[in-house]
C-alpha cells in the first residue's frame, strides 16, 4: 500500500486514524474556510433593497397566518424512533460483515439469529401500524 | 518533506477543485441532458455550448441581496446549507480517485462516507425549520424522515461488500475487486444502494423534500442568493459524491485496461451521474406514503437478507 508516513502519524497522537489525519485535518480546514468565504463574499457583495413584501413568509401568495412552529404528525415521530432502533443494529452487523470470513459459522449463525429477532420486529411494527401512512390507516 | 506534507496539500487541492468543477459543470450537463432528452435546446447562449452559463450565474448569485428574513432563526438559517456543502465535500476526503491518490486514507473510509451522509440531514432539517415558513417546515420534516429511512438500509446494502472485502478501507474495496467487479456478486445490494443514494441526494424520484408542484422549493423556500446557492452545488456534490461510491463499492474504482486509473474512475462517475440525470429525465414522484413503505417494507427486509446469504454463500464457497 503507497500510504506515505504523515507527521502526526510519527508522533502516534491518534493510532487509529494515523494514516490521513494531517490531511484529514487539513481538508477539514480548507473546507470550512471555502465555506465562510462564499458566505462573507455573498455579504459584502450583495446589494440590500429593504422592501414590506420581504418581511413576510412566502407561502405561495397567501397572507401567512400564525406561526409555522407546529406540532409535527405522529409517524414521523415514529420514524425518527425505528431509525434509532435500525440503525444502531446495522452497527452490530457492520462490525460483524468486517470480520465474517474470520468469524465463520458461528458467527454467521449469531448475526442471522440477529436479523431474524429484527425482521420479527419489524414484522410486530408493521402489524401494529407502526408504518402506515395517511387516509389509509384512518379507514381502518 | 515533500512526500509527507505537498503530496496532501496537492491532493486536497486537487479533491476540493474536482469536488467544486464537476458540481459546477454537472448543473450545466444537466441542463442539457434534460433538453435533449424532452427535445428541446437548453443554455446554450454564454459561451460555447452554453458552457459559461453556470460562471455567469455564480457571478449574478453573488451580487444578489444576502437576505435572512427577519421572521427566522438568523443563526440556524445561515448555518444550515453551510453545514449541508461542509458535510458533503468532507466526504470527499475517503473517495480514492486513483491508488493512493485520496486526501485521507481512513481505515474506516465507508464509514467516514456513511457518518458525513447522515450529518448532512441536517442541513434540510434546520434549515426547513429555521426559516419559519410552513412549507419550509413540510419540506423539512419530510425530508428528515425520507433521508433517516434510506440511511439505515444504505448501511446494511454496502455490507456485503464489506464481506466480500473484508474491509471498510475504499482503496481496498477497490484491490478487492481486481476478479470481478462487486456488482456482478452483489447485484442486490447496488440496487438497494443506489435507489437510497437517489433518495439521500434528494433527486427525483424522491426529490418530496423540495416536491415544487406542492411545496414551493421545500426547505429552502425562503432561501435566496448564496445561502441558496450553497444548498444547490450540495446537491450536485451529493449527486457526484454517491455516483463515485458507487463506482469505488459496486463497478471496480479506477480498474480498467489502457486509460490510467484517474481516467477510468471519472468515465465511470460520468455515466452513472448520466443516469442519475436519466431518472430524473424519466420517472414521476411517488407518493409520500408509498416512499415510506417501499423503505421500510421492502428495501429494508431486503437489504437484512442480501447481508444473512452473502454471508453464507462467502463461507460456503471459500
């Protein structure tokens, strides 16, 4: 592998990361800066033409009424909870798919046992509702 | 000295310049791939081809008024699509463009790319909720629960790669692939992996978050100028960012005979953000409730057993 020694590497600050972190670090750097110039740039070179139309929320033409900090419709509250429930499971399987081939069956048959006690939850959830959308699921 | 600190230096010019080129020469290739493909021209008055149009509307974007408007939340609003271009060019960072040729060679490259797609989330959600409008709202919180759905079986598509691999370092998911490309083994998985990386990047099909027909502009309805701007060249580096995965993970990086490596990988991206703007070109949106169901319902039970038999069949046969 053509990984070049970095200075932070030598100095064994962050083991883990070594390979890139000066560059990672850098490239960091440079992105927030490209970031903060194109703001400031658009600032100071903008023209300002203050107008009564302007203060208003645009929302197709019509007099925006009340405020838009609204309370937000249950499934999607829903979503956010399954997201947190599948995603932290895909970590366990992430650190299972990097060493499968090492781990072997045993380990193939605790992950699948794994999934399958999720697929089960997923399955409960469906049928609870847990996943329906809209007029649908008002019918019902 | 030279090899250890202005080979990166050179090589994060170089990530950032083709990060900032292609989004920029993307919004015209789009343009025109549209206009071709619903027969009509498109730009094609600012320079040959039409070329200079994107320069000429990067030099109007800057002079036009740096509008917050006083109804919405000033800092969020102005971090917002920052945060968005950051988390989106941070990416770049892990993409290997050719061997040896990437800014950070993380050995949890595809891990870095799956955190910094999350993080962009929430670019749309502050954004959509800062501004204060209630379709800005709409679009926002659709656009939270769309991309929070997709990331959890984008994760769990690219895994069997991982398997095959045996690695989350990109530049070795590449050696991997010197027999035979990913897409062919994991054909399952590009599939799921593509239709969540349409779905990330918020295009159409799935473009609900910003749907103009019903919601405006979405969550960047009050945005103008700049701050719009940002929003906009995230999006086409989104675009480009997930047709690069796609060519590291599924279609063998920058193998390919004759051509230097750096050739091979930007002819790949070309073709697969030609299909991105295709799918555009061709398909209608779905409906809010049939996009969350096709997730959570299909894709993900799917993209749970591509991991389950890619396993096995990896330890059957080897």
């Amino acid at each position: 592998m053509p990984m070049q020694p970095l200075p932070m590497a030598e100095a064994n600050a962050l083991s883990p990361w070594q390979p890139g972190v000066f560059s990672l670090s850098i490239y960091f750097a440079a992105v927030l800066v490209l970031t903060i110039v194109l703001l400031a740039l658009a600032t100071w070179l903008g023209e300002r033409r203050p107008s009564v139309e302007k203060l208003r929320a645009y929302e197709s033409g019509i007099i925006p009424t009340g405020t838009a900090r609204l309370r937000l419709p249950v499934p999607f509250f829903m979503v956010a909870i399954f997201f947190l429930i599948f995603d932290v499971e895909g970590a366990y399987i992430f650190s299972w798919a990097v060493a499968c081939y090492d781990l072997g069956w045993k380990g193939w048959s605790q992950i699948s046992f794994f999934i399958a006690v999720l697929i089960l939850g997923l399955i409960y959830i469906w049928r609870k509702g847990g996943l329906e959308w809209g007029p649908t699921f008002k019918k019902r | 000295m030279i090899e250890t600190i202005v080979r990166p230096l050179l090589i994060i010019a170089a990530a950032m310049g083709t990060a900032l080129t292609t989004a920029a020469g993307l919004i015209w290739l789009e343009r025109r791939l549209l206009a071709v493909w619903q027969d009509r021209l498109g730009p094609n008055r600012v320079g040959p081809f039409g070329l200079l149009q994107v320069v000429a509307d990067m030099i109007k974007i800057f002079f036009k008024e740096d509008w917050i408007p006083p109804f919405a939340d000033r800092p969020v609003f102005v971090i917002a699509p920052a945060l968005l271009v950051v988390s989106v060019l941070m990416s770049y960072a892990v993409v290997p463009f050719a061997p040896g040729i990437v800014v950070a060679d993380l050995n949890v490259g595809l891990l870095f790319f799956l955190a910094m797609v999350s993080l962009g989330v929430y670019g749309l959600a502050l954004g959509g909720w800062s501004s204060n409008n209630k379709y800005a709202l709409l679009g926002a919180i659709r656009a939270t629960a769309q991309m929070l759905s997709y990331e959890v079986f984008m994760g769990l598509a690219v895994m069997g790669v991982v398997i095959l691999s045996g690695s989350f370092n990109l530049q070795q998911i590449v050696r991997a692939q010197e027999g035979m490309w990913f897409c062919i083994p994991q054909f399952a998985g590009l599939v799921i992996f593509l239709i969540a990386g349409f779905a990330e990047s918020h295009r159409l099909p799935f473009d609900l978050p910003e749907a103009e027909s019903e919601l405006i502009a979405g969550f960047h309805t009050e945005y103008s100028g700049i701050k719009f701007g940002l929003f906009f060249v995230g999006e086409y580096m989104g675009i480009t960012l997930i047709s690069m995965m796609t060519v590291i993970l599924f279609f063998g990086g920058w193998m390919g005979p004759l051509l230097p490596p750096v050739v091979w990988f930007a002819l790949k991206t070309f073709v697969l953000i030609c299909v991105f703007i295709l799918m555009r070109a061709s398909l209608a949106r779905p409906r809010y409730d049939q996009l969350m169901h096709f997730a959570w319902k299909v894709l993900l039970p799917l993209a749970l057993l591509n991991v389950m038999v890619t396993g096995a069949i990896v330890l059957a046969f080897d």
